[in-house]
C-alpha cells in the first residue's frame, strides 16, 4: 500500500464520526440535497453530472474525498456511483449539535474538500494557458492586464481584492488549481482550503464554489444548446 492511499484511508476514518451512515436501494446515489458534505468514507465511487437524462463523468474519488452536497439551482447534479465495498457518510455542516473538526481531523478535512472539489475543476477547465506560478498561499499577488498565473501546487482560493479574474469582480472568492489570468489587471489574495477553514469561512465559500463550478459545467456539457 503506498503512503498517499494509508494517508486516505486513514483520512477517511478520521472524519467518518463527523457524519452518519448513508444507506442506497439502487446502483447510484444522489448528491443533492440540502447544505452539507458526502464523504467517501470507505472504498471509491465514480462522480457524474446528470442533466437532461445524461450522464457526464467526472471522475473517481478514494477515502477521505468531501463532495459538497447539490442544492437546487444548476441543470446538472452530482449523482454517485458507489463501487462494491464503498461506504458513504453524510455530514452536515454546522447542523445544531454538530462537531467541529480539530487538531489532526483539520488537515484531512481540508485534504478532502480538495479532493472533492478536483474532479469539478478539472471539468470545467479550459485549453491549457502557460501561467507563472506565483499564485503562492499567504500572499497578495498582482496580476497587470494580461497577466497569466497559477498556483504553485494543488488547489488555492483566490480573493478579488481589486479588478477582475475570469469574469468576477472584487469581493469574489473562487477555487482553482490552473491558470488565471486578468484582461485589466487584478489584485488578489491567495488562500488554502485550510486557511479558509481554520479561518470559519470556508463553509460559504465552499457552498457558493459548489454552485458557480456547476453552473459552468452544465454550460461546458451543453455547449451552443443551452443558448436555444
């Protein structure tokens, strides 16, 4: 077993207590629901977008991987495919009586919004754009009119402090691990999902990400049609 798969496995007992078991009666499951997080507590799934009676994969996630839950709004939703021996868990983010993770459970938690949040951003990702790695966590980074950046490893959360980046404006929060750049210049904070989190913010910056990657993806799988 190599260390990256114990590292998930044990990542997915960590945050199984934070949630409780998920039963389903077919071979998928769906992810909508109201706020909260599914957790691949044991084994893999296969992650779709179903819309329109179509299915569009996404990809497999292992242990340890958090998908924010569907809510209403977008076309497509996140409908699972659980293989065999997968356990899911559903935790609810925030519910009365809830626990906040701490300590150790902080670094998987984080480690799995990531997980969770990669096959949509891989989704909804355009044609590969050079980009200099400056998008460093703990640093304001600016971007002059053209200027084209990425992070320097895995996925970060970008604040618009000033100008815009990828069609939003200041005050807007987005998840990326590719290129972005700024047709006028920017200025933006870069951010970890574990900086968010150990912050208190990461839940509705995390729910209105969930959103704004569904919304582009349904547009992605539908192209010119959704225009009609």
């Amino acid at each position: 077993m190599t260390i990256t798969m114990f590292r998930q496995e044990l990542d997915g007992w960590r945050l199984s207590r934070y949630g409780r078991p998920v039963r389903w009666s077919s071979q998928c499951l769906s992810l909508a629901g109201p706020a909260g997080l599914w957790l691949v507590a044991e084994g893999e799934l296969d992650l779709f977008a179903y819309g329109h009676r179509r299915w569009h994969p996404l990809g497999r996630l292992g242990p340890g991987a958090l998908v924010p839950a569907s809510v209403p709004g977008p076309t497509y939703v996140l409908v699972a495919r659980p293989l065999a021996g997968c356990v899911v868990r559903r935790l609810v983010w925030g519910a009365p009586g809830s626990v906040a993770p701490s300590g150790e459970d902080l670094d998987a938690f984080a480690r799995g919004v990531d997980s969770g949040l990669g096959p949509l951003l891989s989704a909804v990702a355009g044609a590969p754009v050079a980009g200099t790695p400056t998008l460093l966590p703990g640093y304001q980074v600016e971007l002059r009119p053209g200027d084209a950046a990425r992070p320097v490893h895995g996925i970060v959360w970008l604040r618009v402090l000033h100008g815009r980046v990828g069609g939003l404006g200041a005050g807007a929060v987005l998840a990326t691990d590719d290129t972005v750049s700024s047709e006028t210049g920017a200025v933006v904070g870069v951010d970890t999902t574990g900086d968010l989190l150990r912050s208190g913010v990461l839940w509705p910056h995390l729910a209105a990400e969930e959103l704004r990657l569904r919304h582009a993806l349904g547009r992605r799988i539908d192209g010119p049609a959704h225009l009609r």
